[in-house]
C-alpha cells in the first residue's frame, strides 16, 4: 500500500457495501494485525491526540466539535476508533436530540429505542464517527444519582432489553459502548469510592443488563472510574477478564473512561484494558517499556489490538456509504422520531376529574421558570448541540396560536396570579436543569488530573494555568462544562413548590409537569393539584409532545421505569461524597415492597385517557423443566374511547425459596397499541433459567419449587392476574 491512505470516513480504507462473514472479518483482521510492527500495535492502545492541550481545549469548548480518535493508521488505510458521546443523540453539531435515555425507558417500547438507535448510528457514520459511546447502563440504585437521565431506570431485566434494542439499532451502522463497567451508580464520588459488593447481588442486579447487551454483540464495554472490592475497575481483573471476556465470552474490547480511567499502565493491561482514551497518557508513556522488559507480555498487546480491528473490520463492511450523507444528522424523519419518543415517553401520574385532555378552545396560562426555556438535560459529556429546541411555551403556542396562551416564568407572583385567574387551565412546568443534576465536572479536574497524568510541557503549563484562573469553584460551570453531579434533594425547589399551591389555589384545573432524569417526592404538593405529568428532558421535539398530549392528539402511554417514594428514608443509603459503600440486593421497587412501604406511584406505573382490561391469563404448562421455556398468554382489551397504548407487565414471584427474594421480579413486557374496543392476546416467554438465583459459589440455581406468574399494568396493579406453575 501507498505510505499515506485515505482515512477520513468512519473507517477508512476498510469501508466497503460488500458484507463479509464472519470468518472473512476475522482472517481480515488477522491479515491487519501480522501487518503492524509493535510500535503501532501499542499506538493503538492509546488516544491520538497530546494529553494537556486537548484537555485544555476539551475545558475551554472544543469537546463535541470532532470524534476523538485512537490507533489510525494511515499506511494501512486503519481509521481507528472514532468516538463519539451520547446517550441523547451524537453530541456533534446538528445531530438529533432525542429525550434522554430515562424517558425512554418509560415508554417500555423496545422497538422504539431500536429505531432511536438506528437514527442515532446514522448520523454517527455521517458525521465521521464509528464508536457510539451512548449506551450508559448504569443501573439506578438511587433517583439522587446524578447521571440517572442517561440509564433506562432501576429494573436489571427492562434495562437489560432496552439497551440491547438500542445497541442492535446503533450497530446497524457503527459500533456502540456500554458503559460505565460496573457499580458506577453515583456521581460525585466516583474518582474515589469503593463499592463492596458479594456476589450474589453483583450478578443478580448489577450485572445482568451488562452481560445482556453483550449476548447482543455490543462492540465494546467501558470500564468505569470507581473501584470494585478494593480495584479500581479499570484495573479490576475479575471484572475485565474474568467475568467479561472469559465467563461471558465477550470478543469486543474493553475502553477505559476518560482521562482518570487508569492510574497504572501495567496494571490496567493485565487486567485486560484494551485501549486508554482519549490521550496519550499512561499507555503512551509506560506501556513500551513494560512490553520490552517482559512486564506486559505480547501476547495480551495482540490481543488487545486484535480485539479492535475486528470490530473496525466487522463494522466497515456491508454498509451503503451513500446512507451516510451529512445531511442525515438532524433530518426531517429523525426529527419526528423525536417527537414520536417524547410523546410516549411522557407519564400521566395523575389526572382527577378528567382534567385531560385540555380543550384546544379554551385559554392556558403556561407558567414556570423552565417554560421557555431549552433544557434537554445534562451539560457534561452527553450535552448534545441541536439546531433549536422546542420549549413547552413555544409548542403549546405552536398548538393553541399565541393569543390563547398566556406566559407568566413565575419571577412576579402577582403576574402568576393574574395569568392562571385568566385562563382556562393552568400548566405549571416545573423540575430540574443541568445546574442540579449530570455529570459531575469538580471545580479541581484539572489538578486531580495532574497527580495521575504526565506533566504538561513549557507551553502547556503557560496554557493551563490561564484555564484554571478563570474557573472557580463556586461557578456551576468548569470551563464550557456544567458541575452538574448527584442531587442534593429529591424534592423540587422550594420555590417551585410554593408556585405550583400558589396556582393550584388561584385555578383548581391545574396541570404540573415535571422535567427530571428520574424520581421526585412529591408529598407536600401532588393531593392539591388534579393532574400530573411526568415529563422528563424531553429532547428537541418535546414542546411540540407536551402540546400533543395536554390537547389529546397523542394519548399518554408511558410507563415509570423508577419506583417514586415518598420519602427518602425508604431508599438504600446515599452519600454523595462517599469514599466506601456497599451495595446489596435491595433498592428501588424490591426494597419498597420487601419493607412494606407504600409507594407515591409504582413502579411501571402509568394512566391514560382510555381504559384497559386484561383477562384470560393462561400457562401453555403448569410445570416445566429447568431448561424449558415458560409460556403465557393474557388478553388484553381497550375498554375505552380512545385509541392508546398500555404496558404489559409478567413478574414472577418464587415461592418459598431457600433464600431472600423479591417479593416479585419483572420477567417479560410488552407495549400493545388499541384501537377502542380492540383487543390482544400478548405472549410472553421466560426461559426457565431466568428464575435462577446466584449463588455465592459462582453458580446460578434454578429452584424446583412453586413459582407464581403475575400480569398487571404496574408492580402493585390490584387487578393483576396470576397463575402457579412449578419448576421441577
């Protein structure tokens, strides 16, 4: 080949429309790895790019405007890995913002999130990225965590199959990144703590959507920042090779995250870290020497490197580039799809006296100081950069004409009053922004980076301390960054509660809506209201949702993917800036009803402006083997009138089990759409493994014991249906 090759699309020389199979893809890979000397083998294994000034620039708002690349090799034709952030969308100028990940595990829709990802790894292949590192499936054991936005919610099995459709539709064009690799369920403290975890809850309820969308074929899986068992994860063995990549069999490669991801060069590579991003950091300055004095054999460079180019190789292949034009980013058709999401992602939490849907004649007073405002969420590494966003104002005015909507941000009390006096309804748009939850970005990045980093040279020194003058700690911004980090209360802000009684009273038809990434107590405010909408970052489109469902064009049919307490004394213990915890079996849904406590809104809950019912649970057999398959049927008919959507939910409950269970485990769903008076029969299949518990001596234990199936519309559905069947 020439000395230079084009490298500049996803990837490179390798793309080509002609699939290969799998053996081809790997005698390719193979070809690619004899071909590289051990200089570029271990290039590699590190970002591109000098560590201090890209750092510098990454603080000061060049992060989101290129992929970061790793290991490109020109004379090979080898693009390298060209990363790219989510989970709302590619954070690249342009790009569709989707609701975040949160939202979207409320609409319960695999499907869906199938076709979110499909749009998602489009516009990473036109906008010159191959790796999406979007699939954030850290499991929310706490609603104060404050990157709970970016995980599908609480339930290992609905975040297990919501992540699995969202990497099968990205890696449809280009590979996807699960992250963050494992127990990674607090922001704050994650440079810092050590979670304890046994076995048995590790594998049960922090593993299982992990090893999920490996059995999906995920591309790659990055480690995290916090320690497990006293490893840092990065360098955690147990987690890295001998869970992931030899008890699942895992062939993508393991990525670090960024910047503070590893602390130790030789450790991180025998524990099995493939690839240390985005610098050249530790793998760059330490890993050559390791190599030639026998400290980090060969073997585990090749493996490592072989590991990448199969899945560049396996990804170039058998895709159109014509599908790839720049101007799919952002199109029309991905536009809607975001409309469509946040429409089914939104939760009727409440709606007395049929308040919804409102009459598009009358006047609506739209009040709130996140009413005109675009907020879609965190402003770490996942701020995506739409070209607009609608506000709840301006889709409400879009829907209604501007002279039936009255506006009032709730600055001027006496202007709230006149405004919701006035109108018709009320609708309050009320929660969180980036300022009190995301990722955290401490004020102190750059000098907790400086203890485990090279140092920066003469001129990156002069740069890096004309950055760090103009940050302060007392800022909510560190450098083009928001601090973001965990929550430091679940209840909305004082203010906001005072406003929402303050216009109940003044109009008893009042809606509140609600922006959040997960759970919020509602104790003081939610009887004096008739109607409640769970909201959530609605994405680019979610002015335009909340107009289509106050008004009724599209009816509610999200379903919440986190339990909300009533008090916070009902959740697992949580410090923020802890530097030890411990994680056991219990948190969310389980631990409430384990301890007896009534939630504020199930988990799975959700209401609509029509009416279900379901009938007719039947088990095609009353005992199956343990390697058998459990099969159940339920009729489910819309008893309404009006076309909508329902959740079907099958929870098992294990019957006098030798161990501590929860009281039921979420097995199987579905989301059936109905016409008025239309009804389905639904199938669902669990296969018997699937009831197993982990036992502490690293096996998984199918009971023969009495099981009982339970089908319902939430996880303490009154109405639900249930059938016994026995495992023998």
């Amino acid at each position: 080949m020439s000395a230079q090759v084009n490298v500049d699309t996803a990837f490179g020389a390798l793309e080509t429309a002609q699939p290969l199979a799998e053996p081809q893809i790997e005698a390719k890979a193979q070809e690619l790895l004899a071909q590289l000397s051990l200089e570029e083998k271990i290039k590699m294994m590190y970002g591109d790019v000098s560590c201090w000034t890209s750092l510098i620039g990454m603080m000061s708002g060049a992060y989101g405007t290129k992929p970061y690349v790793a290991g490109q090799v020109h004379r090979l034709g080898i693009a390298g890995i060209r990363f790219s952030d989510g989970p709302r969308g590619v954070i690249l100028k342009g790009a569709t913002t989707f609701p975040v990940a949160m939202a979207r595990g409320a609409t319960w829709d695999p499907a869906l999130e199938e076709r979110v990802g499909d749009a998602i790894g489009k516009e990473m292949r036109a906008l010159g990225a191959n790796l999406f590192g979007g699939v954030c499936i850290n499991l929310l054991r706490h609603p104060a965590g404050g990157r709970a936005q970016e995980t599908f919610g609480e339930d290992p099995w609905h975040l297990g199959e919501m992540a699995a459709a969202l990497v099968r539709g990205v890696q449809r064009h280009v590979m996807a990144c699960a992250k963050h690799y494992a127990l990674n369920s607090m922001e704050n403290a994650r440079f810092q703590v050590d979670v304890t975890v046994s076995r048995r809850p590790l594998y049960e309820v922090y593993l299982p959507h992990f090893r999920r969308v490996v059995e999906e074929g995920v591309a790659c899986v990055m480690s995290a920042y916090n320690s497990v068992n006293g490893a840092w994860c990065g360098h955690n063995k147990v987690l890295l090779t001998d869970i992931l990549k030899k008890r699942w069999g895992f062939q993508g490669f393991v990525v670090t995250d960024w910047i503070m991801g590893m602390r130790d060069a030789k450790a991180a590579a025998l524990a099995g870290q493939d690839l240390e991003m985005p610098f050249r950091m530790h793998f760059h300055r330490d890993l050559p020497r390791l190599v030639a004095e026998g400290e980090v054999p060969v073997a585990r460079v090749d493996d490592a490197v072989l590991r990448m180019l199969r899945q560049q190789v396996r990804f170039a292949q058998g895709r159109d580039p014509k599908l790839y034009d720049r101007s799919v980013a952002g199109c029309e058709a991905h536009r809607r799809l975001a409309r469509e999401v946040a429409q089914k992602s939104i939760v009727l939490l409440k709606n007395e006296g049929g308040l919804l849907p409102l009459s598009p004649k009358g006047k609506v007073a739209v009040i709130g100081r996140l009413a005109d405002r675009p907020n879609t969420g965190d402003g770490g590494s996942s701020k995506t950069q739409p070209d607009y966003v609608v506000t709840p104002l301006q889709g409400l005015r879009a829907a209604l004409g501007e002279e039936r909507v009255l506006h009032a941000d709730g600055s001027d009390l006496g202007q709230v009053m006149a405004a919701a006096q006035a109108a018709d309804a009320a609708v309050l748009i009320v929660g969180y922004t980036h300022e009190d939850e995301g990722e955290y970005i401490p004020p102190n990045l750059l000098a907790r980076v400086a203890d485990v980093v090279p140092p920066p040279t003469q001129a990156e020194a002069a740069q890096l301390q004309g950055v760090m003058q103009s940050m302060s700690a007392s800022d909510k911004t560190v450098g083009a960054l928001s601090v973001g980090g965990d929550r430091t209360s679940l209840t909305l802000r004082p203010e906001d509660e005072a406003l929402i009684q303050a216009v109940a009273a003044a109009n008893p038809r009042t809606v509140v809506a609600i922006m959040s990434g997960s759970a919020v107590i509602t104790e003081v405010w939610r009887r004096r209201v008739p109607a409640i909408l769970m909201l959530w970052y609605p994405g680019m489109e979610g002015g335009h949702a909340l107009a289509d469902v106050l008004l009724g064009k599209a009816n509610p049919g999200g379903k919440l993917p986190c339990v909300f307490p009533k008090r916070a004394e009902d959740l697992p213990f949580f410090d923020r800036d802890a530097t030890a915890i411990t994680y056991d079996l219990w948190h969310g849904h389980h631990k409430l009803e384990r301890d007896g406590v009534a939630p504020a809104f199930p988990f799975g809950y959700g209401l609509s402006y029509t009416a279900f019912a379901l009938s007719d649970l039947q088990l095609e057999r009353a005992e199956i083997g343990p390697q058998d398959t459990l099969r159940a049927t339920v009729t489910v008919r819309n008893t309404g009138p009006r076309a909508g959507d329902e959740v079907v939910q099958l929870y098992v409950a294990a019957h006098g089990s030798r161990v501590e269970r929860p009281p039921k485990e979420l097995k199987a769903f579905a989301r059936v759409s109905l016409a008025p008076s239309e009804s389905r029969v639904v199938t669902f299949e669990v296969p018997a493994p699937q009831l197993a518990y982990f036992d502490e001596q690293w096996e998984w234990v199918i009971e023969p014991l009495e099981y009982e199936a339970i089908v319902g519309a939430h996880s303490l559905d009154p109405q639900a249906l249930r059938a016994r069947f026995l495992v023998r």
